[in-house]
C-alpha cells in the first residue's frame, strides 16, 4: 500500500466537542449521515498556521447544514476555536483542514427531526490535489451533469452531490485523465468535479455563472485579485462549443488552489500569462502576503 487509510492514522481528531484519538473518531453504521447524505462539509487549507478565509468556510458549513434543515450545535466561533485548536493539537501549519456534519443513528428512516447533529473536524498534512499540478491537468466530458436548482440545493456543500462527481471523476481517471468537465442541465459548461472552471480569451476571463453549483470560495478570491490586476472578468453562460476559442484555462478551489488545465477531451490550452499571474496572486493571498480587497 502506498498510502495511509484515513482510519488508520496517529494523531486527534476533534469530534462533538473534545478530541478523540484517530482511531476511534468512529461513527456506527446505521448513521443518517451515511444512509441519506444528511451531511456537509468543508475543505479548507492552512498556510503557515493560518487557515485561509476559514471564517467564511465556517460560515458556509453552517449555511449549508441549514438548507439541509439542521442546525449545528456549535456556534460559527465555536467551530473557529475548534478549527485552530485541531491545526495546534496535529502540529500542523500546511495542512488540509475538513469539518464534517451530519445526522446521527437515533432513527433510520427518511424522517430524522431529532437525530442528533455531529460535527467533527480532522486536519492534515496535503499537499497539491493532482500529481504534477504545475505541468497542467488533462480533462475529459464527464457522463454526468450538475442539476438544475429545482433539482439539487447547489448553494450547500452536501455530500449527496457529490455521488455524480465520484463517479464522474472515476471515470475520467479510467480513461487517463486527471478529472471530468462537468456541463449542467442545460448543456451550458458548469465546473470540474471538485473544482470551478475559468477560461481566457484575448486577456479576458470567462467564468460560468455559479447558478446551479458551488460558487467556491477559491473562485470568489480569484475573481477579486484579477479585477485588482485590472483584468476583466466576465460571468455567463458559456456553451462547449465555445472551447477551441479560449488560450487559457484553469480550475479553482480550496484543495486544487490555481491549478492550470491543458486539455479538455481534445481541445489544447496553453497555461499563459493569466493563469500564472493569477497562480501567484492566489498564492500570496492565501499567505497573507496581499490583502483581499472587500
Ligand atoms: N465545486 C465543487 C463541486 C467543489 O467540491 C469545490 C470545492 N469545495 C468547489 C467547487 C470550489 O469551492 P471552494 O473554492 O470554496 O473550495
């Protein structure tokens, strides 16, 4: 085995309240949670001891608990101190951090009003999110579209949507590829499975509108630091068609940070200027080394 199981590490992790070592940060199988999806999450990433915009991560997981209609039983301060205390305990100041909720065993059945919420968060050592990041991903179609809003409740970061970008992204890796281009119900180009998606056309920046998937904290970031490089930004639907007409393109999120995209079943970028100032800006910001504007 050339990786160490999740569940079979040293160290704490911090669950409903107090840290229990990490082997027996446990939850039993007849867990809501793991029958229902009635769970979210957040990942996030740490540079030198700072987790970066860790208060709006805290922030999203308790919005995205609510639209799953459960209310955590920690305060957003409360899962901060938390958080801190987790990187402090592991020793860590480069670490991935992610914070977990969910519904516990009371009832099994799809009715859960009084099961009991859990919040657990665990942090550790990560380092890019895909091999050889720097040289650029490859992706490829991915067989499975983000759902309409009716549909999914895209604004929550829940595990449930994330079935179709498992299968999607297992997919791509069957076929060589490091992840799938997602399109969304209406055919219109939506994000990668874990990641949202940029491109670049005569020195502006393309982005789809985060109407139907996560509008990510990463993707919000960089769409500030290029309108501070006076770097235009345009959010719209943008149709596949369109891909042989952009130079550039990159995906964007917490794990992946910057990552720059080669290719896209076929159709060649050429990581440029735009992507490596914008690799850079997200860099130093996430360092602390320059402020995001407001
Ligand atoms: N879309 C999906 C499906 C994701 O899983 C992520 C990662 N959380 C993102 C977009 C990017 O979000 P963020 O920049 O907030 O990490």
């Amino acid at each position: 085995m050339d990786f160490i199981p999740f569940d079979d590490r040293d160290g704490y992790i911090w669950m409903d309240g107090e840290f229990r070592a990490w082997r027996d940060a446990k939850v039993h199988v007849l867990t809501h949670g793991l029958h229902y999806a009635s769970c979210v999450f957040e990942g996030e990433r740490s540079y030198g001891g700072r987790i970066f915009r860790s208060l709006d991560h805290s922030k999203r997981l308790e919005n995205s608990a609510r639209i799953l209609d459960f209310d955590l039983p920690f305060t957003v301060a409360e899962i901060e101190a938390a958080k801190a205390e987790a990187l402090e305990k592991a020793g860590l100041e480069s670490a991935y951090v992610r914070a977990v909720a969910w519904r516990g065993a009371e009832k099994m059945g799809l009715s859960a009003q009084d099961n009991t919420i859990h919040l657990a968060i665990a942090a550790w050592e990560w380092g890019d999110y895909f091999d050889n990041k720097m040289a650029g991903i490859k992706l490829t179609n991915a067989q499975w579209k983000r759902p309409s809003p009716e549909t999914a409740p895209h604004d929550a970061k829940a595990a449930g949507l994330y079935m179709i970008c498992t299968m999607s992204k297992h997919a791509a890796e069957r076929a060589g590829y490091a992840d799938a281009l997602m399109l969304d119900y209406r055919g219109q180009i939506a994000e990668a499975t874990g990641a949202n998606i940029f491109f670049v056309r005569d020195g502006v920046l393309h982005t789809p509108t985060p109407d139907c998937f996560l509008n990510g904290l990463t993707r919000q970031t960089v769409i500030s630091l290029a309108k501070q490089r006076q770097i235009e930004v345009v959010e719209r639907a943008i149709m596949p068609e369109e891909l042989a007409t952009f130079s550039e393109c990159f995906i964007t999120g917490s794990a992946a940070e910057v990552t720059p995209v080669n290719e896209i079943a076929g159709q060649a970028f050429r990581p440029g200027e735009i992507t490596e100032t914008l690799m850079g800006d997200y860099d130093d910001a996430a360092r602390g080394r320059i402020d995001l504007p407001e």
